[in-house]
C-alpha cells in the first residue's frame, strides 16, 4: 500500500472511530482533508489531528484555564488501539488525572511523545 493511501486509510478509520464516540470535525478539518477531531468532556478539550507523513497522532489536551500539553503517539500498526484507548479516557480525562490516562494510552501504543507547553522540548513518554 502506498503511504498516500495508507494515510488516507488511516483518516477514514480516525474519523469514523472519533465521530462514532461523540467528537465533532474541528473548524475547517472537512476542507483540509484530514483528520482533525475535537471532543470537549467539560473539563478539558481534547483535539486530535492526523499527521500525515507519518503513521503519528497529534493529541492536545487543553484545561479550562489554558493549560495545554501535547502528546505524539506513533501508532504505526496500533491505529485502532491507540484510538480505542483515546475514547476509553475521552469522557474522564481532567486536569488533575492527566498523567494516569496518558499510561493507558501509553499501553496501546508503546511509542509517544509529550511535550507541556510550546517551549518544552518532546520526550519520550514511558509507562512507569
């Protein structure tokens, strides 16, 4: 399968998973042609954007007070897992159990980066 089309693949199956559990299409993402999802549980606002050369999620978490981190799983073949444990935690993710949702999503897909902040450096995020 060619990447273009693996990546197109892969958007169908993030927009038909996400929308299925609740999420909306964020402004513009139908005009784009890609992945870009957003779910808002009332604690926190969840938005999750495909990145499209790579088999990679781009996954922020915002807090009602403008907290925002940003986290990179790299599914690779883990697509379905890795958006499966996104909507197990979609509806009890706060600012205050962040971290221990992140280690279930960290189970599905064993490779993600997590930057806090614009000026943090990515780090390989463990299960630990």
């Amino acid at each position: 399968m060619s990447e273009a089309s693996r990546a197109e693949e892969d958007e169908k199956r993030i927009i038909q998973r996400l929308k299925k559990a609740g999420w909306n299409l964020a402004e513009g993402a139908d005009t784009l042609g890609t992945a870009d999802l957003v779910y808002d549980n009332g604690h926190m606002v969840i938005e999750v954007s495909q990145e499209l050369e790579k088999q990679e999620l781009l996954l922020t978490l915002t807090a009602s007070d403008g907290h925002e981190v940003t986290v990179y799983p790299v599914y690779g073949d883990q697509l379905g897992a890795t958006l499966d444990a996104i909507v197990g935690f979609q509806d009890r993710i706060r600012p205050d159990n962040f971290h221990d949702m992140l280690r279930e999503l960290v189970v599905a897909c064993p490779k993600i980066y997590y930057q806090e902040g614009e000026d943090d450096e990515p780090r390989l995020l463990t299960n630990g």
